[in-house]
C-alpha cells in the first residue's frame, strides 16, 4: 500500500510575491524568501525587462498569471 501524497502540481495563476517566493523557498522565513524571488528576478537575464512589459511594479503584493509564467519559464517551476 502506497501512503506517499501526491505533491499539488504548480498551477499557473495570481500569487502573492511571498506565496510565490515560498513555492521556490519553502525552507526559509518568507521575507527571506521574497528578497531571495527579489534578487533572481533582477539576477536572471531578461526576466526584469519582461516582467516590466506586463505592467510589473515591485511594490505591488501580487504577480499576474502572466508574470508566473514568464517567471517559471525563465526559473523552471518550483519544487513540491
């Protein structure tokens, strides 16, 4: 009898920057975790510039569905 759960698969929608942030790093403080989501957003080549041709604002509290899937396509999705 198998009694592992199935991990949720990485939906595409609105988050929260901490939610987010908490999907890629689920084992740290979640102010820990958005500064980290802060830095590879400005780190990762061409996600800053693509992030801004959607509207984004860095002091909003939420990434659009379209800005997750600019963000997992240049992160990769989080882990379970």
């Amino acid at each position: 009898m198998n009694n592992s759960i199935d991990p949720k698969p990485f939906v595409i929608k609105a988050y929260g920057k901490s939610e987010l942030a908490m999907r890629y790093c689920p084992d740290v403080d979640p102010h820990v975790a958005a500064n980290r989501l802060r830095r590879w957003i400005v780190q990762t080549k061409g996600l800053l510039p693509a992030l801004q041709q959607t509207g984004y604002n860095r002091h909003a509290h939420f990434f659009t569905p379209l800005q997750v899937s600019i963000i997992v396509s240049l992160l990769g999705e989080p882990p379970d």
